[in-house]
C-alpha cells in the first residue's frame, strides 16, 4: 500500500514539475483562438511555412516568399530560362 502512495505522490510531483517548468511546447493562438501567423507556399517546393519564417525576395517586382535560401536559387534559376 506503501508503494502505490508513494508512486501517486512521485506522479503528483512530476506533473507539478512539468507544469512550472513548461513541457517544452507552446501553441500561440489569437484573441479569438485561430492562429497567430499565416502561412504561405514556396512557389519551388510547394511546401507551406509560417509567414514569420519565409524567406521573401522580390523576383520581377512580386514579392514571393520561400522556405531557404536553396528554394529561392533555384526558383530565381528556373524563371531566367
């Protein structure tokens, strides 16, 4: 009886812990509860990002934005052909 006290005590104690400490993810959401950052698409790769992290470069006056830096190279390669 001992032993599962003292095993319901540890798990009190570790979720204590883990809850001042962080669980090393955080979700930011708005006032409203949806998303804080809008994602975009790289025009090369197709993939989606979150717009904080684009990186954006002007190609022919368009404001477009890509995953790296290789992306955007390859992309600025493929429109000079």
């Amino acid at each position: 009886m001992r032993f599962l006290i003292l095993i319901f005590l540890g798990y009190l104690l570790f979720r204590i812990i883990r809850g001042v400490l962080g669980s090393g993810r955080r979700v930011e959401k708005s006032e409203d509860g949806g998303p804080i950052d809008e994602m975009v698409q790289d025009p090369y790769c197709k993939t989606y990002i979150p717009l904080r992290d684009a990186k954006r470069h002007i190609i022919k006056g368009t404001e477009l934005f890509f995953c790296s830096k290789e992306c955007a190279e390859k992309f600025k390669k493929s429109v000079k052909k």
